[in-house]
C-alpha cells in the first residue's frame, strides 16, 4: 500500500513498529500500517486523491557591499613591487602575496582592499 500525509506523520503499532511520514513523500508499507496511518489522517496515494501542495516562494535581498577604500599609500607600495618585480612577492596567477604586502607596508592589508587597489593598478 502507498501512503502520503500532508504533515509530518508518526505511525506506531503495538508490535514495536514505527513508520515516519515526511509531508508530501509517498510511502509504500504494509497494509496494516498502512491503515494505522489512513486513521491517524494520511491517504492512500493516488493522483486521484493526492493533494496538490502550494510551494512557498523564495525571497531573496540584494546584499551590494561597498567597494574597499583604496589608499595611495597602498597603490603606491603595489606599483613599486611591480616595478620590482621580484617573483618571490606574487603568486603564480600574478597577484601580490599578502606576506609581502602586509610587511612592506607595515600592517595588516584585508584581501579586499589588497585587490582593490591592484585592480586599480591594472585598470589605470
């Protein structure tokens, strides 16, 4: 027999049997637990009988962050190690190692503001 309840469902018998029912999943059981459960408010599953279920519609925001602020001091720094260009301070896709930047600079650089200011570079 095949079962479907419209909510969760928890279908005990007195041998120690218990069937779970997810909403809207369809179960195939035995005839007696199938029963068990067409009392407790479950159908047999049928397209005849089957409820449509409304699905919730998902809403979604828009999160725009806010670019980093770009220093001169930063761009100033980026330029020089380009002009350098020492291999030691880019990594193999050509952007500054944050090791690098960070102890040139003398402080911590956040990756968004290190990419920032070497795609100003690049787009200058």
């Amino acid at each position: 027999m095949k079962i479907v309840s419209s909510e969760a469902l928890r279908v005990c018998t007195t041998g120690g049997t218990v069937v779970l029912f997810e909403p809207g999943v369809p179960r195939t059981i035995a005839d007696e637990i199938g029963l068990l459960a067409i009392q407790m408010g479950a159908k047999e599953y049928n397209d005849k009988y089957v409820e449509e279920q409304n699905a919730e519609e998902a809403v979604f925001e828009e999160v725009v962050e806010a670019a980093p602020e770009v220093t001169s001091d930063l761009v100033t720094l980026l330029e020089k190690m380009m002009d350098e260009g020492d291999p030691k301070n880019f990594k193999a896709d050509g952007y500054p190692k944050a090791a690098a930047v960070n102890k040139a600079i003398g402080r911590t650089v956040t990756t968004d503001e290190r990419e920032a200011a070497w795609e100003s570079i690049l787009n200058s």
